[in-house]
C-alpha cells in the first residue's frame, strides 16, 4: 500500500514491510533472516516493539522503559541485532528529562538530568514525599547514589 502511495520514499514502504521480520528468521510476512532484512528495518523493528511495551494499549499493561530495553535484549541475537540494540540504548533516553515518575519510597517527582553512565538511574527532583504531600523545598535524588530507590511507574 505505502509503494504505491505518491511522496512516500519506497525505502519507508520497505522498512514498514519488513519491521516484523527477525533476524533468526522467525518473523513475517516472507521470514527472511539476518542480513536480508533491510539495516532500516531492524531499527525500525527494534522502535516498534519498544514503543508497543512501554505504550498504553486496551489490552495490556504498560511495563517501565528499563523494563522494555531488558525484553529487548532478552532477544539480542535471535529476534533483534544485537549491535543495532545497542545503538539504540545508546540513543534514546530511557527516562526523559520532564518524565514525572514514582517511586517505590513513595515520593512523586521529575527527572532532571540522565546519567549518562547509567541511563536508567537518572536524578529525580522529588515534588511529593508519601507522608507531607507537597514538598515545601523540592530536593534532588541521584539514583545512581540512591541504590535503595527506584522508579515503579511512570506518569507520561
């Protein structure tokens, strides 16, 4: 449908069709493998299922962005490239800077800054503690420093 469509690149038509193949050839629609599946629509597979695991669907749950890229290399090297994963881990940010999250400590807040050493340990200016409500005085939280901490939901 989309190589058809006039100002749609036939490289994007390609991507779109072939961003269910897996490199072990387990994919469809024609089960190609390895190398015969395009470079662009690896990525393009790799994006999908992220985006599908840490999007909100009518018919399942959400799961935690550090959550999705440990399922996504659970399947490095038989559904997905590794080395492609990895420039992908390396490209997105796990947790946004202006994510609002929650911790398992209870405190509401938002993170400010990634680390770029560790990527799903980012800093979190805490808004709400569980006991007071509102902070008067927001403060920050390194969770790299704070190994007791961690993010249980997201709020965006």
């Amino acid at each position: 449908m989309l190589r058809k469509e006039p100002g749609i690149p036939l490289l994007s038509a390609h991507c779109a069709y072939q961003h269910h193949e897996r490199i072990n050839g387990g994919g469809y629609p024609r089960g190609l493998s390895g190398d015969d599946i395009h470079e662009y629509a690896r990525i393009v597979a790799i994006a999908d299922v992220y985006d599908a695991l840490v999007s909100k669907r009518a018919y399942k749950n959400t799961i935690l962005p550090h959550e999705a890229l440990e399922f996504l290399y659970s399947k490095a090297g038989v559904d997905f490239d590794r080395d492609l994963l990895e420039l992908f881990r390396k490209t997105i940010a796990i947790y946004p800077i202006g994510m609002n999250i929650i911790l398992n400590s209870g405190e509401l807040g938002i993170v400010v800054d990634i680390n770029s050493k560790y990527p799903d340990r980012p800093i979190i200016r805490v808004l709400e503690d569980k006991n007071q409500g509102i902070v008067d005085s927001p403060y920050e939280i390194d969770l790299s420093k704070e190994s007791s901490k961690v993010i249980i939901s997201c709020l965006n």
